[in-house]
C-alpha cells in the first residue's frame, strides 16, 4: 500500500467508529484542538485556516513567506511543508495529543511574529 495511503485508510477505519467523521466529511473547518488558529487568523497573522479530512491548509498574508515560516517551525521541532509562497500545509496524525497541538499552534504563532 502507497504510504500516501495510510493516512486516508486510518481515517476510513475510523469513520465507523467516530461520530466525528461520518461519511468521511469534516463538518468543522479546523479539526478539533486546532482552534488556536482561528485566534491566529483573527490577530491578522493568517490570511484563511481551512481543512478538509486529515489535511489543513494555513495561508499566511502577503507579509509573509511559508518558505521562511517553514523553516522557524522545522527548527522548532514543527513538521510542516510549504505548498507556495503563502500557503502551509499539515496533515496532524490521527493519534495528535492536545499538548502536541498547543505546541504547534504556539509555534506557529511565534514564527509568524
């Protein structure tokens, strides 16, 4: 099996067992715990914070580089990529704890300034 697989497979095993996910359709724009980034967005730091099943996109305003932004958030132990110059992407593993999920809110914070 693909291993770009796996992570659609997991969410497919789930989707029977969490009321979270049925039909395989995310009802909320940002998975839960991730709420964080609304703040972010709110304070003029994000320009849109959207997800769609396991993947979240965060498109930074135009002050910004998501290669720059990437690199601060690797070296503070964040894994991300950068999909184009405004636009970052993440796919949280399915077992993420909530203090993970602060630390890469609060890190994606302090690299956007």
């Amino acid at each position: 099996m693909s291993a770009s697989l796996v992570p659609l497979v997991a969410i497919a095993a789930l989707a029977g067992t969490d009321d979270r996910l049925p039909g395989l359709v995310v009802t909320s724009p940002v998975p839960d715990g991730f709420e964080g980034f609304g703040a972010i967005a709110a304070d003029g730091r994000l320009a849109e914070v959207r997800s769609e099943v396991a993947v979240g996109a965060l498109k930074l305003t135009p002050d910004h580089d998501a290669f720059a932004v990437r690199d601060a958030l690797m070296a503070a132990g964040v894994l991300t990529r950068a999909v184009n110059p405004q636009t970052l992407t993440w796919c949280p593993p399915l077992v993420i704890t909530d203090e993970q999920i602060d630390r890469v809110v609060d890190a994606v914070a302090a690299a956007l300034g």
